[in-house]
C-alpha cells in the first residue's frame, strides 16, 4: 500500500511505496519537489526534514546529517523509505532554488494570456 508524500516547499503530493526511497518515488512520478544528486548518500543535495510521519533509512553519511540533525527529523530522501503518510520539507540551498522555481511557475500559469 503506498503512503502519500506531501512536499511543503512546492505544495506538490505524490505517492510512495514502502519499499521504494523518497527521492525514488518522487523521480518515478515526475515530480521535481526534492533537490536530485548522486542518488547514494554521497552528496546531501536531497537533504529534507520530516515535519510530520515516520520514515525507516539507511546508513546517512554525518557529513551531510548529524546526529543531532537525524533526532530534529533529517534525512536523506535517497536513504529514506516511508513508513506512514509524510509531510516533508527540502532544506539547504537547493531546496530555496526549487522554490523560487515553483513559486515562478505559480504565477506564469495564474497570469491571463
């Protein structure tokens, strides 16, 4: 059964299957919410924090989540497998980026043509 990902910096939702991460589930779905990199862990750009929901993860580098990080709610999207319905949040400078992405497509397609 999948769990609905509801992604707060670009009000977009998509659904996600236990057994599939969260950054996998968003990519097989199109949608561009979550910052992408190296898929593996290795790079930090899918950085996002869990406001609200459970999720079960892989090993994280600390380099990129502490472990004070990890107990606040992040982690990394490409590590992390969903376990209820998610609201999360992209962070770092990335996420602003997707962001004023979607805040852009917002109001081109608001605008009268």
């Amino acid at each position: 059964m999948p769990f609905s990902i509801a992604i707060a910096n670009t009000s977009e939702q998509y659904d996600c299957q236990p057994d599939q991460t969260l950054l996998g589930g968003m990519e097989k779905l199109g949608r561009k919410g979550i910052p992408v990199g190296c898929r593996g862990g290795g790079c930090g750009v899918c950085k996002v924090r869990i406001e609200s929901g459970h999720v079960r993860h892989d090993r994280m580098s600390r380099c990129h989540v502490s472990a004070a990080e990890e107990a606040q709610g992040y982690v990394l999207a490409c590590r992390a497998y969903p376990q209820s319905d998610l609201a999360l949040r992209a962070v770092d400078k990335l996420a602003r980026c997707i962001e004023r992405h979607a805040a852009t497509a917002s109001r081109n397609s608001s605008s009268p043509t």
